[in-house]
C-alpha cells in the first residue's frame, strides 16, 4: 500500500467518525428536546401556533 493510499483511507476513516459523531449529537439532542417539550406540554404551557378547536372557540367568544 502506498503512502497516497494510506492518506485516502485515513481521510475517509476521520470523515466517517466525524459523520457518525454528528449523527450521534443530533439524535441524542433530539431525544433531549421532546423531553423538554413533554413536560412543557404536561406543564400547560402550548405553542402559539397551536390552532385547536378550543382556542378558535375561545376566539370567536370574544368577537
């Protein structure tokens, strides 16, 4: 094997860890988030963007 090759193989070794880190990060991010949203939700609080039928009949009481 020559040195070129060793290089390459290296290159793609150090891109692969790099990828499967960042993979890694996100999910367990991920996870993190909708535990936070859970006891958000389980807290009362909504988003705003929350158009359920309660909040459009809330709205429409006040007109």
């Amino acid at each position: 094997m020559s040195a070129h090759a060793l290089y390459v193989m290296a290159a793609y070794a150090i891109t692969v860890l790099v990828l499967a880190g960042l993979i890694g990060w996100v999910l367990i991010d991920q996870r993190g988030r909708k535990r936070d949203l859970a006891e958000l939700e389980a807290a009362g609080v909504r988003r705003r963007s929350d158009k359920s039928a309660e909040a459009l009949k809330d709205k429409g009481a006040k007109t």
